[in-house]
C-alpha cells in the first residue's frame, strides 16, 4: 500500500545548480568535439598522404605499418561517424521530449497538469458527494496516466541512449588502445630511421595540453551560458573550439598564438649538431605530430564518456523518480484521499509551476546551443594569422 510520504513533484535533478538543463556539462561538449578526431580520420593511402603532406616516398617507406593504421582508422571512423550521426542526435532529442513534458507540467496555474491535479486532491479531500468524489478521482486519474505514460516513454528513451553511450564507451576504449598500437608501431620505424624523436613528442605533447587549456575555461563558461560552440580540425593540432579561439583577445589570443608558432617550428624544422635551424621539413616530424593530436584527442574523448554518461543516467533516475510520486500518488487518491492531501501539504502551486518552466527554458536553450555544425578545416598558418590579428584587440 502506498504511503503518505510527503512529494514535492518538482524537476529535482534535471537542473544544475547554475540553473541549466543538466545535459547542458562540459562532458556533453566534449564528446560532441572529441568525436570529429575520429570522424576526420583518413580512409585510404592517398588521404593520409595529402592530410600529412608527405612524400610518396615516406608513404610507400612506411607501407608495411601504414596498412594496419589505416585499417583501425576505418574502424575508428566508422564507430565515431555512427556516433555523430545517431547516438549523439539522441542525447539532443531527449530535450525535445522533455521540454514537451515540462510544458504540459508548467505554463500558468489554471492549464499545468501539475496545478489541476493539486487543486483537484485538495478538492478531494473536503469533497461530501460520491459524484463529486468519482468525477475528481477520474480526473485525477486521467492527468497522471497521461503524465505518466510520458514519463516513462522518455525512461525508455534514455535507457535506448544510456546503452548506445556505453557501447560506444568500449568501442572507444578499444580503440584508443588500437590506436596507441599503431602509433607505437609507426613511431618505431621512423626511429629506426630518424633517430629518437622523443624530445619532439614530449614538446609536441606538452603544447597540445596547454592549449587545450587555454580553451577549456573560456569553453566551460560559453557552456553554462548556454551558448552554442563550432569547432574545427587543424592539422598537427586536432580538434579545437574554435569559437572560444575566435573570441580570445590580448594576452589570451597572444598565449595561444605562441603554442601556434611553436607547433609550425617543431614539425617545420631540423637543427645541424651545432643547434642551428636548418629550415629543412621533415615528414617524420609531420606523421609524429599527427599521430600525438589524435591519440591525445581520443584520451579527451575517452575521458569523457563516463561522466557523460553518468549524467545521462542523472536524467533517467530523475524521471524514475517523477513518474514514481505521481503513481504513488495516483494510488493514494483512490485508496485514502485523506493521505493524498496530507502528501502535498507543503507543495507551493506557484514554486511547483515555475520549477517546470524553469526547466522547460534551460531545455529549449539547451537544444539550440547543443546543434553542431559541421566542422570546418583550417590551417596552421591561417590559425596563426587569425591569432595575431586578435593579439591587438582589448583583453
């Protein structure tokens, strides 16, 4: 039998403390950023050559590990692509279905779902005549089921969501391993033939961390506000935000333009045994670089399947949570309408309305800032140059 618990029938756990949707994370963002490295990866001998901008003469000098990379590539690719196209679309589409619920809960006092069903137990309970009390109870009845019914369809839903994020949790730990495989492998033949290049990997590693950083506070705080981000892959450098870039001024737009110039000069030249630059492009430094910039992107990606994920589950507890109260007190109407009214003594009709059209704004600004457009391809150099061009503006 059902008790009187006291309910509260408020969107508990579908915001964050800074009052957005709770999708709207830094862990969301990254997968929806993180997965290009995967879907930008080269399919064939040919792509890769004109990604790298190497030599025939290295492609066909490094064959022997090139066609095992290549194939994890396609593997990888397609496992990102399949995310981009549906899993992540998903998370997205699960705010549409809840902002359609949180309409029906919220809007004004006299049309929430939320407010008739109140009004209606509290009716109940000073109700003297059966015919009162029967078409209460069937009102009653008819806004939770429906309520109900919605709610579980969205569980169902995000159940679908949470197993497909997972799934793609273990491809993509599976194939980081992969890829860290072949990177080995091709990082130990161009040794073989170069000589040690780990002081190129420690620098090129140290400034692909850095930058990241660079972005990540400017991002987080575009993420809060609900504002919508692009990306876009640079060769040698991965996937970076690139509306955070564009946004950096000063200092900011300086710090990341000197990793910019940084990057061009590790993978652009040589030193003689006096340390003098000798200006001489080197395909092993390229191919090194490449290889760092994807295996560091997919660590990102990798990194933040689990607590995207967990988030995910967040959404579903919370309407688990929300269709368990109304049916818990659906039962109480038509067991003890007496327990009904003592459970939502404390209920505030107003705060109740205003806590789902909260929810129902932070969902619709969610969806508009969670749309991903394509990701564009720019250049080192154009990278560099844009960077400049911001190092005057005001900080």
């Amino acid at each position: 039998m059902s008790t009187a618990r006291s309910v509260d029938l408020s969107p508990k756990g579908l915001l964050s403390d800074s009052g957005n949707y709770v999708l709207q994370q830094d862990d969301i963002a990254s997968l929806a950023r993180y997965v290009w490295a995967g879907v930008l990866l080269p399919g064939d001998t040919d792509t890769l050559q004109q990604r790298l901008n190497v030599s025939t003469a290295t492609m066909r000098k490094l064959s022997e590990v090139v066609t095992p990379l290549l194939a994890t590539f396609n593997d990888v690719k397609a496992h990102c692509e399949t995310f981009k196209d549906k899993t992540y679309p998903s998370i997205v589409s699960i705010a549409d279905d809840i902002y359609s619920y949180a309409q029906d809960a919220g809007g004004t006092e006299q049309n929430s779902y939320y407010a008739n069903i109140l009004r209606c137990i509290r009716s109940l309970a000073t109700a003297s005549s059966k015919p009162e009390k029967d078409d209460l109870k069937q009102t009653i009845d008819s806004l939770c089921d429906g309520l109900i019914k919605n709610a579980t369809a969205i569980q169902t839903k995000i159940q679908e969501v949470v197993e497909n994020v997972s799934k793609f949790g273990d491809q993509t730990y599976e194939d980081s391993s992969a890829l860290k495989e072949r990177k080995l492998a091709v990082e130990d033949m161009l040794t073989s033939d170069a000589g040690s290049l780990e002081a190129l990997q420690r620098q090129l590693e140290e400034n692909h961390t850095e930058l990241k950083a660079d972005q990540a506070e400017y991002e987080h705080d575009r993420i809060v506000a609900s504002t919508a981000l692009t990306y876009a892959w640079v060769p040698f450098l991965g996937v970076i935000t690139s509306s955070v870039v564009a946004a950096a001024s000063g200092r900011a737009a300086a710090a990341m333009a000197e990793r910019i110039k940084l990057v061009n000069r590790l993978i652009a030249e040589e030193t003689d045994e006096a340390g003098s630059r000798t200006g001489v492009v080197t395909d092993e430094r390229r191919i090194v670089a490449d290889l760092i910039s994807v295996d560091m992107d997919f660590d990102s990606l990798l990194a933040a399947v689990g607590p995207a994920t967990h988030l995910i589950q967040v959404v579903l507890a919370a309407f688990q949570a929300i269709s368990g109260q109304l049916a818990n007190l659906k039962d109480l109407v038509n067991t003890d309408p007496s327990k009904a009214n003592a459970a939502i003594k404390k209920i505030v009709d107003s705060k109740v309305v205003d806590g789902w059209n909260a929810l129902a704004n932070a969902v619709d600004k969610y969806r508009e800032a969670a749309f991903v457009t394509p990701v564009q391809e720019i250049s080192l150099d154009q990278l560099s140059q844009q960077l400049q061009k911001q190092v005057g503006t005001a900080a």
